[in-house]
C-alpha cells in the first residue's frame, strides 16, 4: 500500500492453487500490455555506471514497470522528485511481489554474483516508442536527497552493492 511517506507500491501474487510441494499463484499486473523477462548474467547493473564511475538513470515517459524478481535479488534505486521523499532503495527476491515504477520515476536495479531473472509487467500508453524509452542519463539530484528503504535497511543496501551477496 503506497502512502505520501512511502511511495513504493508493490503488486503480490495471489496463490489460487496448492497442492504437494506445488504452488500456483496468478502474477497478473492491471492493465499490463506488455511483458518483458530481463536476465541478469552475474553481477549486473541497469543501466552501467559510466567508465568515469557516474551512475545512470533509466526514466521512461509513456511506461509503468512493474517489475517482479523469479530468480535470485534485485536492488532498485529510485529517484522521483513528485515524492514527498523522493530517493528509494528497495529489495526484490521472488516473495516480494512486482515493484511499480510509475512515469517519470529515475531508475536502476543491481544484481548480485548469481544474478537475476525478473518479469517486468509493463504499462505501455499510445505514445511509447522503444527506441525512446531506454535512454540512459546521468543525474545529480539523488545525491541532495536522503535515501529511504524499503525491505532492506542501509547497512544491508551497502552489503549488498559493495559484495554481491546478502548477509544470510
């Protein structure tokens, strides 16, 4: 649930079938039109850093992710100024459910040494145009801001980027 002090929103499977060792869940997202699987091969980073060690940004304009990890973990950093707190860490496993990142939102996600596979429940509107959509950028701004945590603290965050691995 997202509130105006925690702009994060995440969409949960819901299990309609179980039997021995076996879980069904839908993993539908509203109103999705597209659907994209990105791998991570190893430890990755979407998009790079620069060769000069700058990060960049992902921000699409006519596109809603809602991106769900199958396999392994996935750090996104968020950057969206239209938010009372505006710079996010959040952690993605595959219990946790399909994080949206709406228009305008800045963007990039860390995988660690096993990788990661997600599924990534797009909202595409009329004007989207792919070519369009994947333009890296740097920016700034994320720098200016305290960044906020969700399923995961800073101490973990850190852990992760700097090895590759959680804690556990």
């Amino acid at each position: 649930m997202t509130s105006i002090e925690n702009p994060i929103k995440i969409t949960e499977g819901r299990i309609f079938r179980k039997t021995q060792n076996v879980r069904f869940l839908d993993v539908s997202v509203e109103n999705s039109n597209g659907i994209d699987l990105v791998e991570h091969f190893g430890r990755s980073i979407s998009p790079p850093n620069l060769s000069c060690g700058f990060k960049q940004w992902y921000c699409h304009r006519n596109q809603t992710d809602n991106n769900r990890v199958i396999r392994g973990h996935r750090l996104f950093e968020l950057f969206n100024l239209s938010w009372k707190r505006p710079h996010w860490y959040v952690f993605l496993d595959k219990d946790v459910g399909a994080l949206e990142i709406p228009p305008g939102c800045y963007h990039r996600s860390v995988s660690g040494l096993s990788g990661s596979l997600l599924i990534n429940h797009a909202v595409r509107n009329e004007n989207y145009n792919e070519a369009k959509e994947f333009n890296p950028q740097v920016i700034w701004k994320p720098a200016l801001y305290t960044p906020h945590y969700f399923n995961t603290n800073p101490s973990e965050a850190d852990f992760f980027i700097n090895h590759g691995h959680t804690k556990n």
